[in-house]
C-alpha cells in the first residue's frame, strides 16, 4: 500500500506513530491521552522537526469542530445567569490585575525574558493567562459524562464567555473590523426552523456527519468572510441547532472525527517554538499559579449562591492554562510586540498545567468527599434553587441516568412496583420533560457525597440501578455507595465486556450488557409474541 498520500497530509508518519505511543503511556499512567500528544509535540520538537502547514490545518479544524460541539450542548440560559457571566467578567478582571502587577514587577526588575515589558504588554500577558481551556474541560467532562450536570454546564459556560472575550481581542488587535455584510449573519436566527428540518432529514449515517461539517465549516467561512473570527461562527451554528432532538446524536457522532483532528492541534502546541532552560524555566514558574486562578473561581462561585460541591468540581475543571492563550500570545509575537519565546513559555505552561490537573480532575469526587466538612464552610446559607439536595420521598427503588436506557427501565420498573419507584438525573432540561410527562423523576448525581447524606438514616431503597453515560460515572457512583456501605443491591450497565467485571468488582451486584443482552431481550420479545 502506498502511504505516500498519509506523508502529504500529516508531514510525516512518524507524528502519528509517536502520537499514539505516547497517548497510550498517558492512558496507563491514568491521564489524559491529549498529555502523551502535547509531549509527542515536544520530544518532535526536540528532534528538530518543525509543524508543517498541513498540521496546523489540521489543528485548525480540530479547534473548529471543538466549538461547534460546544455549541451543541450549549443552553443560552446558562450564559445569562450571573454564575457565568458575572464570575467570568470578576475573575478575568482580577487575574489581569494581579498577574499584570506581579508581571510588571519583574520587568522592572529587569528579570531575563520579563525586561522591556511595559504595563500594556504585562496586562496582555496576564489576559493570555486568566483564560482556562476549552479542550481540557470538555474532554474531562465529556470522558466522565458530566456535560450536562450543573457544575459542567457552569464551566462550559464560563468557557465560552471567555471564548467570546478572546473573541472580540482579536478582533480587535488585529485591526479587523466587521464588514458591513456582517449584519447579515442575524439571518442566520430565522433560518434556525430550516437547518432544523434539514437535520431531522439527513438520517443517521454519513449524512449526519456531513451535514455536521458543513455546518461547522460552513459557518466559519460565513464569519471569516464577514470579517468576524471564524471559530464564533462554528460555536453559533452548533448553538443554534442545539435545541433539537438530534443535536445530541450529531454531537457523539462528530466525537471521533474532532478528538482526530485535535491530536493535530496538540503536536502543534508542543512544536510552536525551540526550547531552552530559560523559557523551561519560567514556565515552570507559571504553573503553581493556576490555583490562584482556581481559588479565585471557588470564591466566586460561592459567592454567587452555589453549593461548595458545585463550585469545587467547576473549579477543578477551569484550573489550568488555555489554548486561548496560546493564540493572543502568538498575536503579539506576530505584531511584534512580544518575543518568540513566550510562545514556548506559554505553551510549557499549558502542558504542564493540564499534567498537574489530569489526575486531580479524576480524583473530584475523592477530593471533595474526603474535606467536604471544609468545603461547605464557604457555602452561602441560601443557595440556587437549581442546586439543592434531594429527597427520595420513601422510594424503594432508583434508578441513576434517565437517558434511554435509563428511562426504559423506569418505565418498566414502574409497571411493576409503582410510585416506589424514582428516577434521578442531573439533566435539568430532561427533568423538566420528564416531569411534565408524569414521571417522578428528580435532580440528583449519585457520585455527590451531599446526597447520600442528605437522605434519611432510614431510607427505604432496597436496589439501585446505575444506568450512566458511560463507565467512569458508573464506578464514581460505586465509590460513592461503597463509602456509605449501601446494604441494597445494586445494578448497573455495562457496554464492553471488560467493564462487566471491573464493575462487579467495584460493587455491583447485576451487570447488564445492553449491547449482547439487547440480542437476547429481542429474541424474548418475538417468542412471545409467537405464544400470544
């Protein structure tokens, strides 16, 4: 076979061997595989070999596709409330000051690298370093199927305020202002009702998928032509079909194809600059700064009426640099205003930012339940109605994740035992829908350490049933009923069968495989409808 073509689109083969070696040691050292990626994008670095075009494009589409997902489960309600805006607006103040005076302060000092910096530089400098990633965040939360709970919504929410604020930066250091024919783009609002009906038609095969890049690129160019920053138009055209049903398909589906494109945007980090001791350095330096940045989101959010939990889970996703920053660091290396070099310096503190904060984001629960006594001293006496405690109201059985698993057995369940029966998920926009259709369903996450003890010493669930997106949110919530020494039973599902016995080993009772049991729940159902 010819790998001719593979060298043209990727510079060199070896980018994708080393990738993966490299991704796959990340992943049995339990990070993230995008920390072996930016270390691929280093040790290339190191070798000599520079990013080609190709490969940035490739990361540019990565990035692009980043946000239209983002706008897919994206609510506009989450940006309006002052949990979002109002943090974001607070801390990136803040930060700009603090950091900019302590920046501006070595450059007086004359510090290597920090000398020649005046107050402007040292303030942009600073606003490069407030923003926490895009990727980092919605691959955690992604990887853990927390999208859509409320401390996720929070986080991607501030994401994007400070996406829009990055945003309107470059717009304007660049000197780039919107052509008149931007105005047009409010067109694309009435036009919703049409891309809809287009989405409920493509199916459910390479239709979708195509259909999904020709929004996002489609929107991109459309913004990019109107003098706008492209990425906003990928992030508005998943926003504005975020509202359908089939968004949430469109948005697993286009998974694999981004997280391909973004092993693109990784290497390109590591790559961006040649390395020496002095930028290692100070970015070294950088890094213990990340939880000035992440007590300062804590704060706030506490502030602003969330529960400790919420805002500790919120924080420990934000605490890190961003790609954002990469970007308005590489305006000022481009416009002159900035040295080569803290292009290396920013991106060995976004690195080593995401290696410190990988295992932390996977110890979250851990973290929170073990000091929750300390957390909670900074939680207001009156909090949002939205993130409040449940009760279970004597119900015998609950079932964890109402998504379609989820709700089938709910509706099964139910059939059987009636109103002893509850169904719990942290999807307050599915709630909702399932609420108005009569069903006793309740905001909850089973991995909250707060939930178990907010319910009663005498509960009366007999069997919980774990029906979560995917496996880690299943043995979170393990863990969870292990601590508390839950005496029901417990049932959960699984989708591999590698995950059946990791998961019977970390307390469940009854695994359901619910891709090979479908087969066996089918042929049941044809047989008895044959007896009928």
């Amino acid at each position: 076979m010819d790998f001719e073509w593979v060298a043209i689109v990727l510079g060199d083969v070896a980018w994708v061997s080393l990738a993966f070696l490299l991704g796959f040691l990340a992943r049995v050292m339990s990070l993230p595989p995008l920390v072996g990626f930016l270390a691929a994008g280093f040790m290339l670095n190191v070798l000599g070999i520079a990013s080609g075009e190709m490969l940035q494009k490739l990361a540019d589409l990565g990035i692009t596709l980043l946000l239209f997902t983002v706008g897919l489960k994206l609510n506009l309600k989450v940006l309006l409330k002052p949990q979002v805006w109002a943090v974001t607006a607070l801390h990136i103040s803040t930060i700009m000051a603090l950091f900019g005076v302590m920046i501006f302060g070595l450059a007086l000092m004359n510090v290597p690298l920090f000398s020649g910096l005046d107050l402007k530089l040292s303030l942009m400098l600073a606003f490069a370093l407030s923003f926490s990633s895009t990727v980092f965040a919605v691959k955690v939360l992604e990887d853990k199927g927390e999208m859509k709970s409320l401390h996720g919504r929070i986080a991607i929410g501030i994401l994007v305020m400070q996406d829009l604020a990055a945003v309107i930066f470059l717009a304007a250091s660049m000197g780039k202002v919107p052509s008149p024919w931007a105005l047009l783009l409010f067109l694309l609002i009435p036009l919703r009702p049409l891309f809809h009906h287009l989405l409920q038609k493509t199916g459910h095969g390479e239709l979708l998928i195509l259909y999904g890049l020709v929004l996002a690129l489609g929107g991109a160019e459309l913004f990019e032509l109107s003098g706008v920053k492209d990425d906003l138009g990928a992030l508005v055209m998943g926003l504005l079909i975020s509202t359908h049903p089939k968004s949430t398909e469109l948005a697993k589906i286009m998974l694999g194809l981004k997280d391909l494109f973004l092993v693109g945007f990784f290497l390109s980090i590591g790559m961006s600059g040649q390395l020496s001791w002095e930028v290692l350095f100070i970015g070294l330096l950088l890094v213990p700064f990340i939880f000035i940045k992440s007590t300062l989101f804590f704060t706030l959010m506490t502030r602003f009426r969330l529960r400790a939990r919420t805002s500790l889970l919120a924080t420990l996703n934000l605490t890190n640099y961003s790609e954002f920053g990469l970007i308005i660091t590489a305006i000022g290396v481009t416009n002159g205003w900035l040295d080569a070099e803290w292009l290396v310096v920013i991106a060995i503190a976004l690195s080593l930012s995401f290696v410190v904060m990988a295992p932390l984001n996977r110890r979250d629960n851990k973290i929170y339940s073990a000091y929750r006594n300390y957390w909670r001293k900074f939680q207001c006496p009156e909090r949002l109605t939205g993130d409040m405690l449940l009760d279970t109201h004597g119900a015998t059985i609950a079932i964890f994740g109402m998504g379609r698993v989820g709700s089938g057995a709910y509706n099964r369940m139910r059939e059987f035992h009636g109103e002893t029966v509850v169904g719990i998920d942290f999807d307050a926009e599915l709630i909702k829908g399932l609420q108005a259709m009569g069903c006793k369903v309740l905001h909850g996450d089973p991995s909250d350490a707060d939930f178990w003890d907010k319910i009663e010493q005498d509960h009366s669930i007999e069997l919980i049933m774990l029906a979560l997106p995917n496996l880690q949110a299943n043995l979170d919530a393990l863990e969870q009923l292990q601590e508390i020494s839950f005496p029901g039973r417990i049932a959960a599902t699984a989708r591999y069968s590698d995950e059946e016995e990791l998961l019977r080993q970390s307390g469940a009772t009854a695994v359901f495989n619910i891709y090979t049991e479908a087969g066996a729940g089918f042929a049941e159902h044809i047989q008895a409808q044959n007896r009928a």
